[in-house]
C-alpha cells in the first residue's frame, strides 16, 4: 500500500520498544528518513535518537533542532510517547496521577505544537496521535491512564478541525493491550479469544490446559488515511 509517505522526515516519540519501535522500523522500511525520542531506554543504533523529556518543553524544542540539523524539517509525527500507573483511584497518589497526564497528554501537545511551527510554514504535515482504547471504553484500575488517552482523542479532533486547511492530517489511533513479546495465556474451558490480524475478535477451540501465544508485534501496514483527518480507532493492523 502507498500512503505517500516515502522519503520524508519521520519523527516517532517512545519508540525504544512496543509500538514506538514498530512503527519506526516499518517507516524505515519504507526508505523514510527515520528518527525516534526516547526517554531512558535508548532504542537500537539503527535509528537516529535523542534523549528528551517529552513533558519538558525546551527539551521537546532541543530535540527538534537536533533531528532538523541531521534530515531536516520533521514532515511526519508520531506521537507514541507514554506512561501508565494503574491503581484503584482511593489507593492512586497525586503524583502518579500528575505524571501520567504530563507524559501522554502534555507530551502529545508539546510535540504537536513544535512540529507545528515547520509543518504550517511548509503547509504540509502528517501526525498521528497514539491514543488507546482505553480512553474510548475505560479500562478499570486505569483512571487516569484512560482519561489522558481520552483527552488525547479530543485534542486530536480539535487539532484537525483548526488545521483542516492547511494540507496537515491529524489522526488517532486506538490499540488495545500489546506486547513486544508473544504473550502466554492460559486456556480456560477450552476456549481462547485471538486477536486477528484485521482486528477481529474469534474465539477459537483448543484442548484445555494449552498455552497459546498471541499479539506479538510485527510488521505494520496501512493504519491511517493520508487524505483524511480526525481521529478514529480500531484499525490498527498487525501482521
């Protein structure tokens, strides 16, 4: 599939693993001039990182100068970058509320603004806000994780809506839980649920006390409209 997405500047936040890092590499793949942000864990050496507090705004402004000066103007972003403390709300502390909306709510906004700035200029951009499920449904336990990615979805809406003119897209996407490993369950009553590919849920008969590996993380393909611009879910697609 072309998206038109070939030899741009690809900007990817969190990308030292899971999504992040899905993303990154298939964005190489598609000869995309690749660079990734991250904020303890350095990605692998095939990317081009920079270290940034994505809360921080002149970090955020510090790692676009870096990424400018090496590929030039940033064309596309994908703001990954995220945190989660999940806890009962009576047993949550403040600051662990604090944090999460800092890191995933903050963060998508401090990037978004930056980009901006040569996005506009250029009338052209792409950026893709990584949201979650969870801040469509509401995950129990996860209040304040579902509540930023709830609020991530509406910025995304809001932004399109202001930048509907210009020639920049602003999407969202909703993945539920994944893992960069094969993640083990085990079967109860002999039937197990399994995520397909398309993102159709199935239930599929096995022998009982099997265990079944399911939603490992690999190639991307296709997982939002170029021509469009709002925020919509449930098509991410791994194959």
């Amino acid at each position: 599939m072309d998206l038109g997405l070939k030899g741009k500047t690809v900007l990817v936040t969190g990308a030292s693993k899971g999504i992040g890092l899905a993303c990154a590499r298939r964005f190489a793949a598609l000869g995309d001039r690749v660079a990734v942000t991250y904020n303890s864990s350095a990605p692998p050496g095939e990317f081009f990182g920079v270290q940034c507090d994505v809360t921080d705004a002149a970090q955020v402004d510090e790692a676009f100068a870096a990424i400018e000066e090496k590929f030039g103007p940033v064309e596309v972003l994908v703001s990954n970058a995220g945190v989660t403390r999940d806890n009962l709300l009576l047993r949550m502390k403040e600051e662990d509320w604090d944090l999460v909306l800092r890191v995933n709510l903050k963060g998508t906004f401090n990037f978004s603004r930056a980009v901006l700035r040569t996005m506009v200029a250029a009338r052209y951009g792409r950026i893709v806000n990584i949201a979650s499920i969870a801040g469509k449904e509401g995950n129990p336990n996860a209040s304040a994780y579902s509540a930023s990615k709830a609020a991530v979805i509406g910025f995304t809406k809001s932004l399109a809506k202001e930048l509907a003119k210009t020639n920049i897209t602003v999407n969202s996407v909703t993945p539920a839980a994944v893992s960069d490993r094969p993640v083990l369950l085990p079967v109860a009553a002999g039937l197990i649920v399994k995520v397909t590919p398309s993102v159709e849920i199935v239930l599929i008969v096995v022998p009982p006390a099997q265990m079944v590996s399911n939603m490992k993380i690999g190639k991307m393909d296709g997982y939002w409209d170029t021509k469009g611009s709002d925020s919509f879910g449930d098509r991410l697609a791994w194959a």
